[in-house]
C-alpha cells in the first residue's frame, strides 16, 4: 500500500470518527428546544452531550489538518470551490460553540432562549454543509486543468446535492434522537424515543432517494456497478432495521444500527471517489486523484510516523472520556448547563 493510499484510508477514518460523534452532538443540538418543554429539560439535553461535543469537534480539525498536509491540492481546490458553504460551516461551529458556553451564564428565560436558537441553527448548518459537499463530489464539480475550481456557490446547489442534504440533516437528527433515548432522564428519552420513530420515516426515505438519484447523478453505476457491494448495502439494511428495533425498545441496538449507517454511507463515498478525490465534470482527466493531489514521498512518511505515535493515544483518551460519562444524565446533573 502507498503513502498516498494510506492517507486517503486515514483521511477516510477521521471523517467517519467526526460524522458518527459529531452526528448524535448536531442531533441532540437540533432538538433541544423541540423536547425540553422547561429550562431544565433543555439543560438535561445539553448535559448528555455537554463532556464531550468539544472533543468530537477535534476529529474535524484532525482531518483539516491532515487533508491540508497530505493533499495539499485537495485542500486548495475543495476550500476555494466550497469556500462559502465552508465558511458558514465555520460561523455556526463558533456560534453554537459560544452558545452551549455562555447560556448558562444567566438564568433569564429570555437570554436562554436566544441562545438556544443559535444552539439549533450552529447544529443544522454543519449536516446540510457536510450533505451538499458530499453530493457534489460524487457529482462532479467544474474544475479546470489547472486544478482550480470554475464554478459558483449556486452551482453546488444542484438538486442532488440538496437531497443529500436533507438526508444528512435529517441521519443526523435521528442520530441525536436515538442518543438522547440512551442518554436523557427517563422523561425525556420516552420523547426522544418518540421522535425518532418520527424522525425514522423521513430519514429513510430521503436516505433512499439520495442512494437512487446516484445512479443518475452520481458516478456509482460506472464506477461501483448497479451492486455496490457489501459496505453501502449494509449501511442501507441498518437504516432499515432502525425502524424495527424502535418499537421493540432496543434502544442500544437502535443506536448502534443508527450509527452503522453513517460510519458505512462515509465509507461508501471514499470508495466510490478513489482513487480520485474530487471530479472534474468538465473532462474526467482533470479530476484530482490521491496521486497528483499528494505532497511529496518525505512529508508523507514524516506525517505516518507521527499518525501511528500519537493517534492510539487520542484514541484511548476518548474512549477513557466516554466510559467515564456513560451513565444516562440525571436532572441533578445539570445545573451547570
């Protein structure tokens, strides 16, 4: 296996580590004034995700990072192209940053309820971010020989990009949902549990209108055949069991199928772009591979030995982080929320 390929498989690792924990944090971030009737309920909600959702967010800086230092020109073309999707991405990370922060800070209803909106717009904005950046690079996206970018935003704004959207939005706010029935007091996790099955409906018919409109838009026939293979359909079979194991309470295996679904959908889309990165759709022998996107042989052997000493240790600190809080929250928990 070459450095390159190897970069792309830990690229690959870093953003299915940040849209599966990430994923629940958005989710819960979406709900919280839709299932926390009082100021307490909401800060309930918060709690479950309050010690960890500043850790996942370190996933995506990882990956910037290392997308920055191993593919350098994949950097360059997919953050001048998407630059004002990236950027509003940007903005609502701080905003709901600052605001899961500062509400607490005072106990007037007034000032929390302001926050909390920016709670749920910095939580929406990533998914439909991460949606429309997804469709596109499966589309195709106008790039020149000269490796730059050609078109506009509105240019991302194709209808299978949109689509891709609202089924990563809506992944990601069944994701939280099924969370919160783990996570939540007892009270509030009935409601999650509830809004799930809501949730469920919809997100797997959007789900499955993105996987049929890739055979049009995308480049899966050709590339993938009309049997993708074992990875996207079992990722499309655990959306599915998702909504036999609500009604039977499984919660824990709810989840687990949730999360299925979008650590093998982030999967599907790595293999289903390699070994090109990003496709030009104006000649196909412009597109971006991992091969003349990569830096050079020396920067790329640095970075390995560096990746293998430190990633086990990041890795086992979280995991640390997660066994610590992996008790259900109580009302008791949150006054700090």
């Amino acid at each position: 296996m070459t450095l390159p390929v190897i970069w792309f498989v830990l690229i690959a690792v870093l953003f299915v580590g940040y849209l599966y924990l990430e994923g629940f944090d958005y989710g819960v971030g979406m709900l919280v004034p839709w299932l926390g009737k009082t100021d307490q309920e909401r800060r309930a909600i918060i709690a479950t995700i309050g010690p960890v959702w500043d850790a996942n967010e370190v996933w995506l800086i990882t990956a910037g990072g290392a997308l920055f230092a191993a593919f350098p020109n994949w950097y360059a073309t997919l953050f001048s192209g998407f630059y004002l999707g990236l950027a509003l991405l940007l903005a609502a990370l701080i905003l709901r940053g600052v605001a899961l922060e500062f509400r607490s800070k005072d106990a007037r209803p007034e000032w929390r309820r302001r926050w909390d909106v920016l709670i749920v717009i910095g939580s929406a904005i990533p998914p439909i971010v991460w949606g429309l950046a997804m469709g596109n690079l499966l589309h195709g996206v106008p790039i020149n020989q000269q490796m730059n970018y050609v078109g506009n935003f509105l240019t991302l704004l194709n209808p299978y990009a949109l689509v891709g959207a609202v089924a990563t939005l809506l992944l990601m706010l069944l994701h939280g949902a099924l969370y919160l029935d783990l996570k939540a007091p007892e009270e509030l996790a009935q409601r999650a549990h509830r809004a799930a099955y809501q949730i469920g409906r919809l997100a797997t018919v959007f789900y499955f209108a993105f996987v049929i409109m890739s055979y049009v838009y995308a480049n899966f026939a050709h590339k993938l055949g009309l049997d993708p293979g074992p990875i996207p359909v079992l990722a499309g079979v655990s959306i599915i069991a998702v909504r036999f194991l609500l009604p039977a309470h499984h919660r824990g295996w709810a989840f687990f199928a949730c999360g299925l679904t979008i650590i093998l959908s982030t999967i599907s889309v790595f293999l289903a772009l390699f070994p090109r990165v990003m496709i030009s759709s104006l000649n196909p022998h412009w597109s971006l591979t991992i091969y003349n996107a990569a830096s050079n042989t020396y920067s790329l052997r640095v970075m390995t030995i560096v990746a293998v000493s430190v990633l086990p240790l990041v890795l086992a600190y979280q995991a640390w982080t997660y066994w610590v809080f992996r008790q259900r929250v109580s009302f008791k928990d949150t006054w700090h929320y």
